[in-house]
C-alpha cells in the first residue's frame, strides 16, 4: 500500500525562510520538492510571496519566474470559496481559506496568530520544529 503524502500549507514566512534563509523551513520546501509533502496554496498566497521576495529581498525576475515554475509544477494551487475573518490580519485568513479549499491536515506557520489558534476545523497549526519533530 503506497502511503500518501501529508497535504499541508507553508505560510509565506516559511517559504521565504526556506528561499532566503535555509535550515528548518528548506527541509520543509525539499520534502515538497521529493514529492513527500503534497504543499497546497492559493493565487493570492503565491502573489504574496513573490511580492515580498520581489519587494523586500530583492529577487530578479529571472528567479522569480522560476520560483513561479516550480510552484505551479510542485504545489496544488486551489480557489477558495469561502471568505473567512477568524484571525486579525486579513493575509492569515487567506491561509486558512486555502487550507480548507485543500483539505490539509497541517498549516506550518510561524505567525504568531495562527500558532495561537492551534487547530481549526481539524487542521493542526504546527511551528516548523513540531512538524519535523512530531
């Protein structure tokens, strides 16, 4: 019986972690890479992340459309539906929205809001050292 992979969301300040600074968040990104973590996210998350990397770190447009390429190729991009406004910051919404639209199990995250919420709707908010090290 072949094991499916955990459907999660890597909020954007993971996934910048992983682009910017490596170590824990990049082990992350490379088991979404390996196919080991089906990563799931949405267009207004994936317009986030490249405009910050864009805006505040200063990624040319070379790699940015590469970064665009390899979400498109390894991330299940969804449409949320449904508009939520469970924590104060309008962008964490937008995370739960898409981790509902995916059916995750997980939200890694290292936004203080989210990791406050726990869990919502079944869905575990973990920080990166609890999800490698359950």
């Amino acid at each position: 019986m072949v094991k499916k992979p955990l459907k999660d969301i890597l909020d954007t300040n993971i996934l910048i972690s992983a682009l910017v600074f490596g170590g824990k968040p990049e082990q992350i990104y490379n088991l979404v890479l390996e196919k080991q973590v089906l990563a799931v996210t949405s267009i207004v998350l994936i317009a986030e992340l490249l405009e910050i990397l864009t805006k505040k770190f200063h990624f040319e447009q070379n790699k940015i459309k590469q970064l665009e390429n390899i979400i498109r190729k390894h991330f299940l991009i969804v449409q949320p539906k449904n508009t939520l406004n469970i924590v104060r910051d309008e962008d964490d919404n937008r995370v739960l929205e898409a981790a509902i639209e995916g059916k995750c199990q997980y939200i890694i995250t290292g936004d203080k809001d989210l990791l406050d919420l726990e869990s919502y709707e079944d869905i575990k908010i973990l920080p990166v050292e609890l999800f490698l090290n359950p």
